[in-house]
C-alpha cells in the first residue's frame, strides 16, 4: 500500500513540475472547420534550421494524431506557423548573506550582487491561422527554456515534449 502511495505522490509532483505553456484563442472560431493543415511557407532567403525541421516534424505528428492531414498550402483549412522567439533573463551572483556574534554585540551583514549576467534563452511560439479570413485562431507559447547549451539529443526531446504540451489540449472543447 505503502509503494502504491508512494508512487503517485511522485507522479503528482512530476506532474505539478511541468510549466504548462500559454494559450489563447479565439472562443468563436469552430475548430471542427479544421480537417487540413500546411505550414506557412518560409521566405525566399530563409535557411531552414535544425530545430525547425524538428518542430515540424513533431507538429505534423502531433496534429496527425489528432486527424488532421498534412496537405499543400493551396489546399490547407489551417496554416501553421511557428518561430523561437529569443528572451533574456539577469542571473545575478556574488552577492553574501552573514550573521556575526561578538561578546557585547551581534549583527547581520547583507551585500547586493556584484556581478549580473545575461542569459537569453529560445520560447517555442505555435500559431494556427485561417486562410480563409487571414485571422490568427490559436496560439501557444512554451514558458520552458530552449538553452543553447542543450545538446542535440536534448534539445529533440525539449522540441517534443513542448509541442505535446502545447497541442494537449488542442482542439479547445466548445462551451
């Protein structure tokens, strides 16, 4: 009984771990409409990246998943479209914490960071248009941080992780 208790407190935690993304959409747009999909084309001059082929592969995989099929842009009910917008965030180190006793007198002693640094990170950033009306339908930003020190295996595994996340709940359920 003990394990069985055990291992769902940790399953609990695991879960309460994970940074579920940001998510809007417009309420009024029927999702139903949705059979097909195409990714947005890319620039004349645009360079295809690695993570970019590795999004796409896991967004075609998860929609298809769902039951909807990858078609040409012509013939899409959805575009998709997606892009790693880059954020920054100050780490700031060097700053100390101290407690001092004497005979006669004791004292707290706190320094402020002396050094900030910069760190700056990638968001996965998923949108869904119609091409029927041109309008933005749905979006999703992952609150994880793409690292450029992640390595490839790892950063595979983040680009899938995220889109599952992003796509879980995806049709949103009409009210």
């Amino acid at each position: 009984m003990f394990r069985i208790f055990a291992i769902a407190c940790l399953s609990f935690m695991a879960a309460a771990c994970t940074v579920k993304p940001a998510l809007d959409y417009n309420v009024d747009q029927d999702f139903s409409q949705f059979k097909d999909f195409a990714f947005v084309p890319m620039p004349e001059n645009a360079v295809a990246t690695i993570d970019g082929q590795r999004i796409e592969r896991e967004l075609t995989a998860q929609l298809q998943a769902k039951g909807i099929s990858a078609v040409a842009v012509e013939e899409a009910d959805m575009l998709v479209d997606y892009r790693v917008d880059i954020a920054t965030e100050l780490e700031s180190y060097g700053g100390s914490f101290s407690v001092g006793v004497g005979r006669k007198h004791g004292a707290i002693g706190v320094s402020s960071p002396d050094r900030y640094k910069e760190r700056k990170y990638g968001k996965l950033v998923v949108e869904f248009f119609d091409p029927a009306t041109n309008a933005l339908v749905w979006r999703s930003i992952s609150q994880s941080q793409l690292r450029e020190t992640m390595g490839p295996e790892s950063r595979a595994e983040f680009i899938n992780k995220q889109v599952a996340l992003m796509l879980e709940n995806y049709p949103p359920k009409a009210k």
